[in-house]
C-alpha cells in the first residue's frame, strides 16, 4: 500500500498489485487491493488506478469489483467461469428447448 501510494503521488497511471502471488505468498492480495483504494480515496488529488492483477478465481473478480478496484487482469478460464452458473445454463436449455417447440426461427 505505502508504495502505490509513492507510485500515485508520482504521478503513475496505474499501480497493479498480483494479489494471486500475494496469495502465494501467504498474504491477503484482496486486503491489499482494498487497502489502496481507501488511500486513494483518501485524497482527491490522486488519479492513478488499480489494476488487480493475477486474479485467479471469480470470487477474486467480485471482490475487486466491490472494493472498487478500476481494471483486473485474468485468464480466459476465470473469464468463461464468470458467466457460468447451473440455473444460468438450466434456464437457457429450457428457453432454446421452448424456442424449437414453437417452429420459428430469427433468421
């Protein structure tokens, strides 16, 4: 936290903590994440952002989000888990199913 403070003072444009290797390393990277955003909330001067980087589940996604984090990096395996939940794909098997049942088609 004390060295995103540093970078924003200095006028960086982002700062990018790895909370997945914080979370190797036996640290809280979400704390960190939150941490940063109450300093820069703190002031109104600063402008950097905070890219949560190395984000390696979608609870890590949530919590950024809901901490305030600007921008997150993560792979394409977090990114397709975001959108998937078993009422999500009962819910779209039951409406195709419906779908075919009444002969239409959109094209």
């Amino acid at each position: 936290a004390n060295q995103a403070l540093l970078a924003a003072k200095a006028g960086a444009t982002f700062v990018s903590p790895f909370v997945g290797r914080l979370d190797d390393l036996g640290q809280d990277g979400m704390e960190l994440i939150q941490e940063i955003r109450q300093i820069y909330d703190n002031y109104a001067d600063l402008t950097t952002e905070i890219l949560a980087a190395s984000i390696r589940t979608v609870g890590h996604v949530k919590q950024a989000a809901l901490i305030g984090a600007d921008v997150a990096t993560l792979p394409p395996s977090v990114l397709k888990a975001l959108v998937q939940h078993p009422l999500t794909d009962k819910g779209l098997a039951q409406f195709t199913a419906d779908w075919k049942k009444t002969g239409q088609k959109i094209l």
